[in-house]
C-alpha cells in the first residue's frame, strides 16, 4: 500500500520482514545488553505495574518498538515513559527501496528539518545504538548534561540500498561514554532514516 509522501521522497510502503526476538538478542549480544524492553506487550505491562501501587524496576537497557507509530506520526514524548524524548522527527514506512527497515515496517526520519535529529535522555545513559540508512556521511555524537561533546562515531558515505555504496543500509552505529544526556544524528541537510534505537543505563 503506497500513500502520499512528505518532503518530496518520502511515503508508506508495507513490507513484510520483521525482526524476531531471538533475532534481536542475537544481535544486541555482541555488545553485553541484557534486560531490554523488546515490545509493546511488555511496554504495556510495565507501565501498568509503575501506574499501580507496585514498585517496577527500569531495565538496565531498552530496545524502542517502533511498530506501534503511525505513519508520519510526529515522534516526540512517546516514550517518555522510558525516559527518552526526541526532537525533530517522524516516524515512516519507507517507500523508497533505498531506505530499506532493518526490522518491522516503522522507521525514524527527521523531519521537519531534514539531516538533523536530536534524542535526549531524562536521565544519563552509556551507551546508545541504532541502525542507519542514509543518502551521505552520517555523524552520530553523545552529549553531556553541558551539550559537551563525549563520543562520535561515523557513517563514512552514503548506504543507501541498491546502489554501489561500500557500506550496506541499515549499518550499526553506536556511541559509549559516562553520563550521555543526548544524541543527535547529522547528515548535513541529507536524508536518513533509524530504527531499532535503542539505549543502556
């Protein structure tokens, strides 16, 4: 099902692939993250119990579930809950094949200010990861309290699908430092798209 795009390229296409829990561990393993929030149903239930008069403890880290956005929906106090906010953003389903999902069908893109997306954190975090489509160089810096900048990491060129790119869509990119209070992703004015953020206390 295709709908009507935003900023010239964008639009919802339906894919079919989705990412399984066993998938998921698997993947995160490689760097030591155990206890996340892997979806909505048990989203729901935590957030239940810390509504009751039970006492819940946050997961020591947190894989975001995207699925639940809707298209286009703009992505700001969603999770909240877990102590993320963002900034300048939307959530889409891809409908050019160049900006492929890594998981599911939901995906993060900035908007409405392209090549510039902001995630701060209620309280600090270590380490922060996410999985990166973009059309050109991609920088993804962490912040302290001070907006000093801790740690970089670089998506060196564009990856996007289908194309000669050295670098395939969707590479892994992540920050690790003491006291991150936010990330931002830059592709300077470029289009990009993150899914399967997710982030350690």
């Amino acid at each position: 099902m295709l709908k009507r795009g935003v900023m010239g390229n964008q639009a919802c296409l339906q894919l079919n692939q989705r990412l399984k829990f066993q998938d998921r561990q698997f993947k995160l393993s490689n760097f030591d993250i155990q206890n996340q929030t892997i979806d909505s149903a048990f989203q729901n239930q935590m957030h239940a119990a810390a509504s009751s008069s039970e006492k819940v403890a946050i997961p020591n880290c947190i894989y975001l579930n995207l699925e639940d956005l809707k298209c286009f929906e703009v992505v700001k106090r969603q999770y909240e809950q877990w102590g993320v906010i963002f900034d300048n953003c939307i959530a889409i389903q891809p409908s050019n094949p160049a900006f492929p999902a890594y998981s599911g069908q939901v995906v993060l893109m900035a908007a409405p200010k392209s090549g510039y997306l902001e995630v701060t954190f209620l309280r600090p975090v270590q380490f922060v990861s996410a999985f990166v489509t973009s059309s050109q160089r991609l920088v993804l810096s962490a912040y302290n309290r001070d907006r000093q900048l801790l740690a970089q990491t670089l998506l060196s060129g564009a990856n996007l699908a289908n194309s000669d790119a050295v670098v395939p869509p969707n590479t892994l990119l992540s920050v690790r430092a003491s006291d991150i209070y936010s990330v931002s992703f830059c592709a300077f004015d470029g289009q990009f798209t993150v899914d399967d953020f997710s982030f350690c206390f």
